[in-house]
C-alpha cells in the first residue's frame, strides 16, 4: 500500500540523517528518498495535489475563464423591470451597490459602463473586476424572462472570492428586485497551454464513487468509438477496423 511505502521512506530520511547528521553528504543520500516520499504523497493524496496546484497558481498568476449565467423570471405584478431596454439603470443600480459594499468607489458610469444595442440589447463591462455582462429578455409563450451572462478572466488568487462576493451577491440583489432566479450555469475552464488538460485533469482526479456517469470518445482513426458508465460502443463500416476495435475495447475493459 502506498502509505507504506510512503511512511518507510520517511523512516529512511530520519534514519540517514541521525547516522550522518545535517550535511552535504547526508541530503545527498536523502535527495531520491526525499523524492520518493514526495511523489508518493502526490500520487496517492488528492488534497496535497490542490494545496499545491492552488499555491502554483496564486504564485505564477495563473488565469481561468468564467461564465456565469442566471436566469430570472419576469413576473406581470412583482417584478420592477418589466422591459430591461428600458429598466436596466435598476440592474446597473444593483451592481454598483455591491461594488461600494466591497469597498469600490467611483461614478457609476465609472465603475459599471453600459452599452445599449437595439439588437444585442444591454451590456455591461465591470471595470474593477474587467467583466462583460448580457442582460437578455426573452419570451417564452407569455412567460418573461431575464437572462444575466457575466464573462471574464480571473485569476485564481481571488477569483472564488469574486465569484462569492460579487456574482452570487448581485444575483442576489436582482431577486429582490421581485424577479426570482430559476436557474445558474456556471462554466469554468483553465487557461493553459497543456494539451488535452481537461481529459487528462479530471481521469487522474476523480475517484470511481464520485462519477455517476460519462461519455468518452476515444481517438480510434476509421472508426468511432465511445464508452459510457455501462458499456462500450464501436461504428465502423470495414470489417477489418470492427477486428481491431474489437481487441482494442476488450483490452480496455479487461
């Protein structure tokens, strides 16, 4: 078991050190057990693996991307923003009242720049935090609704702060303008420059009892292949490429 190894070299370490004292020749001999016990705890420890990605990424600036969407209903007798082309200074109101409770000062126009499109309708661009916001309103067979998309680059230093302080507070603060929320899509991805990370990201961080179900496309040229939660699924149209997708997915669940 990994721990074993892992408490063993431990016991290598303050062995070596015991025997030879604190010198060259001592964290010389220690250095790949040093190594070892590291690697060990890395690979077998989830926690340690995002104390040490998250004090990476506050130290190197590291950025992800965010879109932030909710969803509010427009009720005929409730809501104070009947038509958002006409009533977004109350939403543009909400916002600047959670920046100065953040500590922000500045004009309103300021701090929260709008646009206003006959096509695209309202948006705004947050500049404390450089966000873009949509504001939407829509109808679906007589039911109003306002869609808020907020798009930015954060860094991971505080972007969870913002993401707590700022949208869930403003969201917050839109529903008391009599528009309740019925739903929140969150997307979130990583800026950087390793292929694939997300595929390779998540197969190494998830455990089995945490994944309810997925799909899978495997890159198999000549034929399709892909795997579920249940089963795996090969479409070709040679027969030759059926024999080898055949092997190939046997091998996999074998």
């Amino acid at each position: 078991m990994w721990w074993l190894v892992f408490f063993s070299a431990i016991g290598a370490i303050i062995a070596t050190f015991t025997r030879f004292g604190f010198n060259v020749v001592a964290i010389l001999i220690t250095l790949p057990i040093i190594y070892t016990a590291f690697n060990t705890l890395y690979s077998n420890v989830r926690k340690v693996r995002i104390l040490l990605r998250k004090t990476i990424n506050v130290l190197s600036l590291s950025t992800f991307d965010m879109q932030f969407r909710a969803v509010f209903n427009i009720e005929e007798h409730k809501s104070k923003v009947k038509n958002i082309n006409n009533d977004y200074l109350l939403i543009q109101d909400v916002i600047y009242d959670v920046l100065k409770n953040e500590g922000f000062s500045g004009k309103k126009n300021e701090l929260i720049e709008p646009s206003l499109d006959r096509v695209s309708g309202v948006k705004f661009y947050i500049h404390p935090y450089k966000i873009y916001m949509s504001l939407d309103q829509s109808d679906n067979f007589g039911e109003q609704t306002l869609t808020l998309t907020a798009t930015g680059r954060l860094k991971f230093r505080n972007g969870e702060a913002i993401l707590n302080d700022f949208l869930i507070n403003l969201y917050e603060g839109i529903e008391n303008l009599g528009m309740p929320q019925n739903k929140y899509i969150l997307k979130l991805s990583k800026n950087s420059k390793t292929d694939n990370f997300m595929t390779k990201h998540f197969i190494k961080e998830l455990e089995p009892k945490e994944v309810k179900d997925f799909n899978i496309l495997m890159n198999q040229s000549n034929m399709n292949i892909t795997a579920n939660h249940q089963e795996i699924t090969i479409v070709t149209k040679q027969k030759i490429n059926l024999i080898k997708g055949i092997k190939y997915s046997l091998e996999l669940i074998n």
